[in-house]
C-alpha cells in the first residue's frame, strides 16, 4: 500500500513538471509567434521555420492517430501477432514493418525538415512539437486521436484565417507590403496577394497550434489530463 501510494505521488509530480515544461515551451513560441506577426522584419529564418514546422505537423498528427497513447502499444503488437498468425519470428517482422511506418519514416522526414531548415533553426522545429510528443507518450490513444484530428482542423483553418488577415489588411497597402517584400526574401517571385496569405496562413498556424498546446499544459497542472 506504501509503495502504490509513493508510485502515485512520483507519478503525480512527474506529469506536474511536465505540465510546466510544456506550459514554458508554449508560452515562449506565444510571444514570440505574436511578434513576428506584428513586426517580421528581416527574420526570413524564423518565418521558414514555421513553414517547416507546419509540414511536420502532418507526421506528428500520423503519429498521434496511428501510435499515439501506451495504452494503444500492447494491442498494435497484438494485432502484429493476429497478422501473422500467431507469435513467432514472422510476428515479429509485422511489428517492425508497423513501427518502420508509424515511429521511423515520419521521424526520418521530420529529421529531413530540420535539415532543410538549418541547424540553429533545426533546434527551435524540434522545441515546437516538444509539448504534443511529450502528449504522445503520455496520453491515452483517445487523447491521442482527438488531437491529431484537431491538429488537422487547425491547419485547414488557418488558410482561411490568412485570407481573412489579408482581406483586412488590404485597405492598408502600406503594411501589407511590409508582409509581401518579407516572404518575397524567402520565395522571389511569388504572387504578391499569395505571399500575404501564406505568411499569414503559417504563423496563424503556429499561434493556433502552440495555443492548443497551452490549454493542455494548463490542464495538466491542475491534475486533468491532456
């Protein structure tokens, strides 16, 4: 009875500091999200960063859906065993096809996009899906499920909150420039109204996603699950 009770207590204050970890992480890419929106300046890397990072999202909510809570890994290597007929060697090879699909090729494209992206700003993609991997082991494959769908809700949204943005700032040509020669030094050429919108479509993106982290590391703190 002593040991369970000190097993919940352990337990407790690990997802505790987890919860503030990730509550730290999301608070940092809030303000710093809402500053280049505001002013992006010359900061072409932090602007492709986040385009990056919006590519990875589609591996992560892969992840969340297909592997995504402990409570799910017992019944997938189950299911490996149901495929092949049994435990064996040939089970085995199931499972490793499974995991080569769901854990290995999203993080090699993941790895992939950090390379594109630059070693500095490399560091700063992996710190953006820091709190919802930390979910990804955490979480129950419910949990897991619901966000990866979310996750994919998000990302269609945000498009169209980059047109809106852009409609608006529109009546002011003057700013929305600012925005355009921006994007322009990431992808020359690119039609004026289109690098607006997609500027936009990025780090509305990332705002919302990061948002969506803070929620859960809040719930977290307080003992919820998230």
């Amino acid at each position: 009875m002593c040991h369970t009770s000190r097993a919940r207590r352990r337990r407790w204050t690990m997802n505790r500091a987890l919860a503030a970890v990730r509550l730290c992480i999301t608070g940092y890419f809030i303000f710093n999200i809402i500053r280049h929106m505001i002013a992006p300046g010359g900061n072409t890397g932090y602007t492709r960063m986040l385009m990056f990072a919006c590519l990875g999202t589609i591996c992560i909510s892969f992840m969340l859906m297909v592997i995504g809570g402990p409570d799910r890994w017992p019944v997938i290597a189950e299911q490996a065993r149901e495929a092949a007929g049994g435990s064996g060697p040939l089970s085995m090879l199931v499972l490793a096809g499974i995991i080569t699909v769901a854990v290995i090729l999203p993080i090699g494209l993941l790895i992939g996009l950090g390379v594109l992206v630059g070693l500095r700003l490399s560091f700063f993609m992996a710190l953006f899906f820091v709190p919802v991997l930390v979910r990804l082991v955490t979480a129950t494959s419910q949990q897991c499920m619901i966000n990866g769908v979310v996750q994919m809700l998000i990302f269609f949204a945000t498009m169209l909150i980059g047109v809106g943005i852009v409609a608006l700032l529109d009546r002011h040509a003057s700013t929305l420039g600012v925005y355009i020669r921006h994007f322009h030094n990431i992808w020359p050429g690119y039609d004026d109204m289109s690098s607006a919108r997609m500027f936009f479509a990025v780090t509305s993106f990332a705002l919302a996603n990061q948002l969506v982290e803070l929620v859960y590391a809040v719930l977290g703190l307080f003992g919820r699950k998230g």
